[in-house]
C-alpha cells in the first residue's frame, strides 16, 4: 500500500496508475492527463493511494514485456495429459483402432505439446512431460493393444511428426512385453523408442520440416546428433542414447552411421529398427508402396535377417495377424 504525495502528481502530466481514496473508491484512472484542475481537486483528499493499494505497482514496457514473456513461457510449459481437452486438438484418427477416439486424440495432443516444449528449447520440462508419456504408453496403451493381434489395430494415424516416434514407442513396447523385458527396462526402451529421431531437430533450424524430411542421404547425420543430444543435452543414459545413434544399423552391417552388424547393435536398437521401418511402409515413407499389414510384414519378411535381427524380427511378426489386410487409408477418420 502507497501512499501518493501532491508533489509527486505533480510530476506527471499523464497519470501512470489508479488513484483511491482509503475506502477503495477510485478517483482517477490511470492514462488521464493530470490537468491543473485536477491537481487541486486532488488536494481535498486527505489521503490518495496509487494502484498498487490493491495488490500492485504500475509497471514500465519493459517490466511489461518481461512479465508477458514469463507468462507465455509459464503457459506453455504448465500442462499435464489429464487437464488436456481432445476437443481443441484437431487431428485424424484410426476409427479402427484398439484405443478409444478420445485416447488417441489425447495422446497426441499431449506429445505435440511436448514437441512444441524441445522446439522452443525447454529440455528438462520436456523429458520430465515425456517420462509421463512413459508411462502412458506402458500402463494405458499397452492394456489396450496387446491382445489387438492386428498392427492394423494399433498404429496412430495422421501427423507424420506426431505419430511415428508413438508408433514406433508403442511397437517397441510391444515387442519389449513379448521379450518378457523388466518394468524398467520397458520404460527406458519406450523412451528411447519416442526420442529416435529427435536428431533431425538439429538438421535444420525448422525443426518439423526437418523431421518430416524423408531425404535419408541428408539425414544420416541426424543418429550421430540425436545421440549427443540424449546423452549430452538430456542427460539420459547412454542405453537410451544408443537407440538414436544405431537405429539405423544393419543386421548386415550395411546400415548407418559405423557400419555395425549382429550383436555389436544393441538390442534396444535392434528393436526400433524393427519397429521404425514397420511404421515408415506403413506411412508409405519409403520406395515401397504398401497399403495393408499383410503387405508391410510381407516386405519385411522378404527384407529378412539381412537388415534386421532374426530374434527380434521375428517376435514381431508373431505379435500379428497375418490376414490384417484392412487399407490403412480406410481406417482413418
């Protein structure tokens, strides 16, 4: 509570904030010109009070500015999946899904949000909305699909940015319960699974036309930064940083970036690879056209233990039906 003086109305020609009497009554208002009218009926309170009486203090532009900034920040970085409302995140969806309209709408509203928190360079908020995502994906989304027996059944749809990295965490995760994986270890293949790509923000400082490049030739550097990232930048171990830096190995050791083969690849990495090749024939993000399950596990088969680990291939294709051959492009709404 302040207490203003006539000398100091006097300097103003504008008033810069509310004038009250004691009892809260407002006199003026902030943005008036102080006219010498004015200044003598100002005389016949025997107290004024600045605006401030009632919590505040008038603040400079730039004081302004900062305070705005704080709160956008502040708006952007304070959400959680429950007090996120399906009804402002336009999006398709899988009509056919195994997971309820609402919880795939959720989700990837949810993992947009925490995208929008890496493109604006709030790590920590991220990983930590990201752990929650974790545990989504493991305790929610699993009950849901593990017993789908159809890949059809479990793919979000839409948004290339937004439903490849769930894609391939929740294949991932799947493939991880059939391996009879630990709790733990779950979680950090999941998360592991969500960050694959997350190089590809480091390619091109427009970071969604970054990951939704399909250029492989332009993109191979992006295993090599996403690891450095993970490791460096998130502080995460160098398990779930690996999945970055080798995701593109070859059973071979055809693939990217040194050529590993067999079990030089770690394991985790031997999954998402498994995991994101699937879901790129499924979105038709390779010189493979295919339009249903069947056709993308089919094309995998064929590939065979040349790119991929015969252990963890063919965990994969057990989990699924091979007669799913509903068209993709049907199933979305």
């Amino acid at each position: 509570m302040r207490v203003v003086e006539s000398s100091e109305l006097s300097n103003y020609k504008v008033l810069p904030f509310d004038l009250f009497t004691e009892n809260k009554t407002k006199i003026l208002e902030a943005g008036e010109v102080l006219t010498p009218g004015k200044l003598i009926m100002l005389k016949n309170y025997i107290r004024i009070y600045a605006e401030d009486f009632l919590g505040e203090e008038k603040k400079t532009p730039a004081q302004i500015s900062e305070s705005e900034t704080k709160n956008k920040k502040q708006r952007l970085k304070n959400f959680s999946y429950e007090s996120l409302d399906p009804e402002d995140f336009n999006t398709v969806i899988n009509k056919d899904s195994a997971m309820r309209a609402e919880t795939q709408i959720k989700i990837k509203y949810f993992f947009k949000r925490i995208f929008d928190l890496l493109l604006q360079g709030y790590y920590d908020d991220a990983i930590l909305k990201m752990q929650s995502l974790v545990n989504i994906i493991r305790n929610e989304v699993y009950k849901n699909l593990y017993k789908s027996g159809k890949g059809s059944r479990t793919r979000f749809m839409g948004e290339y940015e937004l439903c490849h990295p769930l894609n391939v965490a929740v294949i991932s995760c799947l493939i991880a319960r059939k391996l009879e994986y630990t709790p733990r270890a779950v979680d950090e293949l999941i998360l592991a699974a969500l960050l694959h790509d997350i190089g590809k923000l480091k390619i091109n400082i427009d970071g969604e036309s970054a990951i939704l490049s399909t250029n492989e030739d332009e993109l191979r550097e992006h295993t090599i930064l996403g690891y450095k990232m993970i490791k460096d930048t998130f502080g995460l171990s160098e398990s779930i940083a690996k999945v970055s830096l080798e995701h593109h190995e070859n059973n071979d050791g055809s693939g990217y970036p040194q050529g590993l083969s067999n079990d030089f690849i770690s394991e985790y990495a031997q999954i998402v690879n498994v995991a994101n090749y699937y879901d790129n024939l499924a979105c038709n993000r390779t010189h493979i056209m295919i339009t249903n399950n069947r056709e993308a596990l089919r094309e995998m088969l064929d590939t065979g233990t040349s790119k991929f680990s015969a252990k963890i291939l063919y965990t994969f294709i057990h989990m699924y039906n091979y007669d799913d051959i509903h068209d993709f492009n049907d199933m979305m709404m």
